[in-house]
C-alpha cells in the first residue's frame, strides 16, 4: 500500500498525492526508504535527512518508552547509541557521523 507524500495536504486542503514508488532506496548502502519520488545514488544524496525518536507514550509525570528511530517514511533505522551519564541518567548520542555512515 502506497503512503501519502504530502501530509501537509490534510491541513491545506489540497487533495493528498500519492507516492510515484512504492519503495525507493540507495543504490550504494541499499537501505530502503518506503514510497518517494526517487531514489539515491550515493549515501550522500540521504544522508542529512531527519531522524524521529519514536515512543509509546507522551511525556508527562510516566513517560513514554523509547521505542526506535526512524526515517520520515517511518521505516526503522540505526543510528547512534546508548550512553551511561556520570549523572545516572542515560542518553541516546547521534552524530553527524551516524548520518554519513549509512
């Protein structure tokens, strides 16, 4: 099933537009980024694209849980890594190496 590409349609009024390709990837890393307009040739042509920290709940006095990170077509992605604070806390550290990798 297609995924809409433009989800600002639903707030602007504009009928929403689907997807010219089912899957797209990377002819390089050949990771797949779900439906798009094109594909990439190198992991330079993705690599600056947003990452979203996924939970399953909001914030608020019992927070949600982490439960991945994804790419803006919402498919599961690596990047980062876990990290122990001096403070006890815990934190998830991405760098603009973990984008240049893939």
């Amino acid at each position: 099933m297609l995924k809409l590409m433009n989800e600002t349609a639903k707030d602007s009024g504009d009928p929403p537009q689907m997807a010219k390709f089912e899957n797209v990837s990377c002819s390089q890393c050949g990771q797949s980024f779900g439906p798009g307009e094109h594909g990439y040739s190198h992991c330079s042509d993705h690599g600056t694209e947003e990452v979203r920290v996924v939970f399953d709940g909001p914030p608020g006095p019992v927070t949600g849980r982490f439960v991945e990170c994804e790419n803006v077509f919402g498919n599961s992605i690596s990047v980062g890594g876990w990290r122990e604070r001096p403070d006890g806390l815990w934190e998830v550290v991405i760098t603009p190496a973990d984008f240049s990798a893939r």
